[in-house]
C-alpha cells in the first residue's frame, strides 16, 4: 500500500484523493479500546487505509492486528462515515470513505501491535477519554456512544 499510495503521490503531488480507510470499535466492560499512535502521538481508533487489491473485511482485520495487536474473531457492520477530509502535514490532501465496524469479539490472546504503528493500547471510560487526535475519531465516538 505504501507504495501504491506513493507512486499516485508522485503523480498527482498533493492533489485531492479519496481514500478508503476501514476501522473498527472494539468495546469491553463498556469500555472503548484505542491506540496510542506512533505517527502522532494522539489517541485514537484502530483501523487504516485499504491496500490494492484488498477486501474491506481484510483491511478491517490486518489493520486492526497492526494498530491494536489483536485477531478479530467476529464483527459487524455499523455505518459508513464519508465525508471525513484531511490534510497532511507535507500537503496532501485526503477525503476518507470509512466503513466502520463493531468488533464483537477478539482472540484471546495477548496483544501484539506493531510498534511502527502503536505506542500504547488501553481501554477508556467514554466519559474520560484522552486527547483524540483526529476530528474524524472524535465524531465516530460520539456516534458510538449513541449507541450505548
């Protein structure tokens, strides 16, 4: 994927693109799973970009194994957030299609995230979440707490 993206990026430059990123929410003891992120340093939900050539439920599951260390046993479908637009720090600019998933269950095993990805994972009550980097996070939790 790093490739592909980059190699539309050095023809486009920082052109607007649409992205597919897939994410998923990860509730226990009604509490919300979120990853401390290596990139920024922010809090927020695990979940990426698509690979060419992938399917939604494969991005769904690789990522969530590279961002929060954990194999997704079951999941289902709860909405589509579209209209999620970002700009890079270098420039480019993104609008994100995200298909978003409520994972139901998860191998009970110990998490082993990528540390290229992940500083941390940890559990928050909703009502004290951390600082949540992206806007695009933000609203998907206040959709999520809609739902408790």
């Amino acid at each position: 994927m790093a490739d592909y993206v980059k190699d539309i990026r050095a023809k486009v430059e920082h052109m607007p693109l649409i992205m597919v990123g897939v994410g998923g929410a990860y509730i226990k003891d009604d509490k919300i799973l979120l990853q401390e992120r290596a990139d920024t340093g922010g809090w927020g939900l695990p979940g990426g970009y698509m690979e060419y050539g992938e399917r939604v439920e494969e991005t769904l599951k690789r990522e969530f194994k590279e961002d929060a260390g954990l194999e997704i046993l079951s999941y289902r479908f709860l909405t589509n957030f579209d209209q999620e637009f970002f700009t890079y720090p270098n420039g480019d600019q993104t609008q994100v299609l995200t298909p978003f998933y409520l994972v139901t269950a998860v191998k009970n095993q110990p998490a082993a995230f990528d540390k290229h990805e992940t500083k941390a994972i940890a559990f928050f009550d909703f009502d004290h979440l951390p600082e949540i980097h992206f806007a695009s996070h933000k609203k998907i939790l206040a959709y999520l707490q809609t739902l408790l």
